[in-house]
C-alpha cells in the first residue's frame, strides 16, 4: 500500500515567499478583510484585495522571519503561519495562517499554530493572540480548539474618500 509521506513544519525561506503569497491569494477568498472591503467599495488605486492580501506576508515575513514557519511535504508547500512578538509586552500574536485547499481537513492548521505556539513560549511570551472573522467558520471553531478563548468582538469599518 502506498503511503503519503509526512509532512513536516520547517522555518520560512525567503525563496518560500512567491509560494505563500499564491496560497494565500488562493486561500483567502471570502474570509478576507481585503476582499470584503472590495465588495463594498470597489477597487481603488488599480489594486485588487489580493495584491493587498499578499502584501501582508511580505509585511509578515520582513517583520519577523524568523516566526514564520512551513508545513511542507516532499519539497511542496502546503501551508504556513506568520508570526509576530511583542517583546515588550510578551504577546505573541499570529497575523496569517493558511493551508492549501487540496489539504485541509488533515490537521495541518492545528499543527502550524501548535508550532507558533511553542515558539512563542520558547521566546518568552507569555500570552498568545489570533483574530478572525466573524464569518469565519473554520476559525472560530479551531482556534478554541486550540486552546483561544474569546476575548472581545472587533467591527471593522471603511468608506471611499
Ligand atoms: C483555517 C485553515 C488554515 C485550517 O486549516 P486545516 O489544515 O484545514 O485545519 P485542520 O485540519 O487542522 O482542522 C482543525 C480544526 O478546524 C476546524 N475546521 C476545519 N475545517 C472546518 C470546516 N469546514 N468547518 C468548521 N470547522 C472546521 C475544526 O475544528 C477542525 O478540528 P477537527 O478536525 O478536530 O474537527 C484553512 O481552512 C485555511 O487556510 N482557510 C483559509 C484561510 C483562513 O481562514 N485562515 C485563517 C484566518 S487568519
């Protein structure tokens, strides 16, 4: 019987960083800020809610490479997770998270935030932060899963000027 190799989680490469902008631009639909804000406003400045989105994880991965891990299966990338600390305060907070369509439901994104987690403790932290959607089903259902707890509801609002 043929067997799937594992998949292992590694730290980002900057050469990673073309792949992780595609799986998020390809992941985000619907659960994006960027792209709801499309939908109400239009685009403005020629550029789409990917383009913003995937600007993010360059933010992301200029920000704190070091924070930024892959899972990864036989040199395919499959998923990822940014990350962010605030040494001041020991707040660990998680910005990105996104695992490719074809493999969800496997536990990559309870592996990855498991690995973020880990690394923030080993870094000092001393209280770990996520946010989401509202409409955003998965993560609201993984994120306590993993140990989150709900602390306080954020509405966003924006107008075209
Ligand atoms: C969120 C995301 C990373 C989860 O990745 P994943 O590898 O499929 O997640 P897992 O397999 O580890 O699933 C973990 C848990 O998520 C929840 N979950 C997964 N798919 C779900 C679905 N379709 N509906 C409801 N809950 C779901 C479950 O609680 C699941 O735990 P269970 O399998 O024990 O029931 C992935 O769905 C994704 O990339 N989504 C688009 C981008 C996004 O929303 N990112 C997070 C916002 S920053």
């Amino acid at each position: 019987m043929h067997q799937e190799a594992p998949v292992t989680i590694r730290h980002y490469r900057p050469e990673d960083l073309e792949v992780l902008r595609q799986i998020t631009v390809d992941s985000f639909g619907s659960v994006a800020l960027d792209q709801m804000m499309q939908d109400r406003l239009g685009v403005w400045n020629g550029r789409d809610w990917r383009a913003r989105k995937a600007d993010h994880i360059n933010d992301d991965c200029l920000a704190n490479a070091e924070g930024c891990f892959v899972a990864e299966r036989e040199g395919v990338i499959l998923g990822y997770i940014t990350t962010r600390l605030d040494r001041l305060n020991l707040i660990g907070r998680i910005p990105n998270l996104a695992v490719e369509e074809k493999a969800r439901g496997l536990g990559l994104g309870r592996r990855l935030i498991h690995h973020a987690l880990d690394y923030f403790r080993q870094s000092g932290m001393k209280v770990a932060k996520i946010e989401t959607m509202a409409s955003n089903v998965v993560g609201q259902n993984l994120y306590p899963s993993c140990g989150f707890e709900e602390v306080g509801r954020q509405v966003h609002f924006a107008m075209r000027l």
